[in-house]
C-alpha cells in the first residue's frame, strides 16, 4: 500500500472538512427556528475534534427528514474522517487494498476501491429487480 503523503491526506482532509460546512450550512436552512437553537447550542459544544458526539445522530433524532440527503453525507463525511484519524484513509474496507489518491480526491468520502464498489452496486441493482 501506497501511503500518502501529509499534503495529499490533508488536502482530502480539507476537501471532506468543506464539505460538512456547506452541509451544515444546508441544514441550518433547512431548520425551523426551534430546531436551530437545539442545533446551535449542540454545536457550540465543542467544535473541536475532541468531541464524540455525531451531529448526524443528534439530526437523526431530532427526526428531521427534510435533511435526510444532507444526513447521509454527514454520516459518509464522519466515518470518513474517522478513517483517516485512524490513518489508513485509503484502505479499503472490504478488501483492504488501495482506494487509490484520484479516487479519493474525486470522491473524498470513499470507504471503498473501485472493484468493491463497483461489485457493491451490482449486487443492489440485482436486488432491485429481485421479486419476493
Ligand atoms: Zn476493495
């Protein structure tokens, strides 16, 4: 395995961080005035990365669907950046080789090499036509 160079896991690092900006920013709008407080005041917390609580768990239940696509990403964005704490952000996680750095750049919350997802959503478009 190739390892990455610090520039290239934080250039990723940045790509991912900018993302859940603009996502939160998304949600914020989305959110009704009570909403937002609650939102605001988890958030103040502790924007550090000390924290261990999961914004999109906090979303989840608040049970907010209207942010239900913007939940998603966050969750992507959060395994992702626990990944690369961990330092092998690109690994695989099902294989365990090589995501690839133009993978990753092109999609920063890749948790998967291109053979397994591609294998991944195969096997989804067959369920998909699968009948009970
Ligand atoms: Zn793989």
């Amino acid at each position: 395995m190739t390892q990455l160079t610090e520039s290239e896991i934080e250039s990723i690092e940045n790509k991912l961080r900018e993302r859940q900006q603009d996502l939160l920013e998304e949600v914020r709008n989305e959110l009704d005035e009570r909403e937002n407080q609650y939102l605001a005041a988890m958030m103040g917390n502790d924007p550090g990365d000390s924290c261990d609580f999961s914004l999109a768990d906090v979303l989840v239940d608040l049970n907010i669907v209207r942010v239900d696509r913007q939940i998603n990403e966050l969750r992507e964005i959060e395994s992702k950046l626990a990944q690369t704490k961990k330092g092998n952000m690109n690994e695989c996680i099902e294989c365990g080789k090589e995501i690839g750095l133009q993978r990753l750049l092109a999609y920063p919350t890749a948790m998967r090499c291109m053979s397994c997802q591609e294998r991944r959503e195969q096997m989804y478009a067959h369920e998909g036509h699968s009948s009970l």
